[in-house]
C-alpha cells in the first residue's frame, strides 16, 4: 500500500462548471444528480431490497463528491421499513481534500435534507490516510467506511458480504480510471458478493460485461429514462460453485457482544 494519496484535484471553468480530471464535469443542475444516484438505487431493487433487514450492505466503486452515498443515505432515512443499519463501504483511490470535497458537494445536493446530510459527511470527512475510515451517522445506523487507497489492494483486504454494488462513479470515461472496474476487480468483487448481490453501472464496456459474467454476475441492459444514460444491472448467481467458504453477514448489533477478562484499562472503560 503508498505511504500517500494523491487527492483528486477540482476547478472551476470559465462557464462556472467545476471540472476534475478524475470524475469530468460534475452536475449544475442538482436535482438532475441526485435523479442519476437513484437510478443506481433502482437498479439494485432499492429500497425495497433492505426492508426489513437487520443489515444491508452496498459497495461502491469510486465516491468521488459522495453523490450516491447522500442519496441512498437520504433513501433510507425517507422509508419506514427501512433496514436497522445501513452498511456503505467505498473506495476511493483519489479522495478530495475536505475543501475541494464541500465544493463539489455544493453542486449536487438538492435540497435542506441532503445538504444537512452532506454537512454532516463533509464535517466528518478523514484525513489522507491511506486505508480504511469508518464514520457513523444517525446515530451509528448509517455507517460510511472509506477506503482510501489502491482499489484491488482495498478490495482484498474487506471482510464483508456485499448485498449490492454501485460500479463506476456515474461517468464511463472516468470510471475505467485508475482500473477500478478490471477483471482484477470483478474477481475481487465476487469474492464478497452474497448469492443474490445485485449490482448497477453506467459503464457499458463489453470487456466489463465479459469479466462480470465471467466472475458468476449477471448481465442486463436497462433503457427505460429518456436522455439518462442508458444503465447495466445483474446479480450473483454463478453456476457452478466458485468458492468454499461464503463471505460473513454483519452481525446484529444486539448479538456484538464482549468479555472483557480482568481489571485493567479495558475493563475500566466498561460502562
């Protein structure tokens, strides 16, 4: 793993549109943003998918300014049977810095509710340390674990049962930068995928499509939103079996439970 990550840069045109050479042109037009985060909800079956759960678990490739995060975050606090605690792990090779991150969250957030919420996320945003950042929100269920750094050596390292991915940070050309969607990381994203684990993209590349059903995904092509860009979902559903052991489920927070063994500072910070 580098000792240093080198943050995704932002500036602003002469048109007033704030441009990354990472993640393109981000979007003027909020309400259009956060329309495009939620067709990757529904792509994964979201919401209604988590209801009822204990737990549910979403993957992303690429965060960039956070946009689908603060859009599944703002889904599940606006349904009732949602699930007890929502699981969102991204990686993220380039993160902002806290600045450029405010800025780029300015453009996409659509109304009081999501701007609390990326105030929130904005405030609590780690510093540029390579590896894995957990941050909890409405009181602990919602949790964010970032992990910053190169997005195979991420992948491996997560123990984790994934119920959903989000592929691609919404922008086909930048989407395939910095190899977050090779058939290096299909393998890795099956690694963790529960039977059932649904994903979504933007990204229509044939040889993606190749590694996902070649690592037991799925493959379909949605065309239903005009002037939206056309999206590819699919499932976990291999034919054969491709591994001994299955990814572990988080537990539920009634069941974490701890022994703490004798009197020393652990057992003085019991309460």
């Amino acid at each position: 793993m580098p000792d240093r990550l080198v943050p995704a840069t932002l500036a602003r045109r002469d048109d007033g549109i704030l441009v990354s050479p990472e993640y393109g042109e981000l979007p003027r037009d909020a309400s259009r943003a956060r329309a495009h985060a939620g067709r990757m909800l529904a792509g994964n079956g979201l919401p209604a998918r988590w209801q009822g759960r204990r737990t549910f678990t979403i993957i992303e490739t690429g965060f960039g300014a956070g946009g689908r995060f603060l859009a599944t975050w703002a889904a599940w606090r606006d349904d009732p049977a949602r699930c007890e605690r929502l699981h969102f792990v991204a990686i993220e090779p380039h993160p902002f810095t806290r600045e450029d991150l405010r800025r780029a969250v300015s453009h996409i957030v659509a109304d009081t509710t999501i701007s609390k919420n990326a105030d929130a996320l904005v405030d609590a945003w780690p510093m540029h340390v390579p590896g894995l950042h957990r941050l909890e929100f409405d009181e602990g269920r919602v949790v964010l674990t970032l992990a910053f750094g190169d997005a195979l050596g991420m992948l491996q390292q997560l123990v984790a049962r994934a119920d959903a991915f989000y592929l691609g940070n919404g922008n086909a050309a930048q989407a395939a930068h910095g190899d977050l969607l090779s058939p290096d990381i299909t393998r890795a994203l099956a690694r963790i995928a529960g039977v059932g684990a649904t994903y979504a993209t933007h990204v229509r590349d044939d040889a993606l499509k190749q590694a996902l059903e070649e690592t037991g995904f799925t493959s379909r092509d949605v065309d239903d939103c005009a002037g939206e860009p056309a999206l590819r979902v699919g499932e976990y559903a291999p034919r054969w079996r491709m591994r001994r052991h299955e990814p572990p489920r988080a537990l539920p927070v009634a069941a974490r439970e701890a022994i703490v063994i004798g009197a020393g500072l652990a057992g003085c910070a019991v309460v």
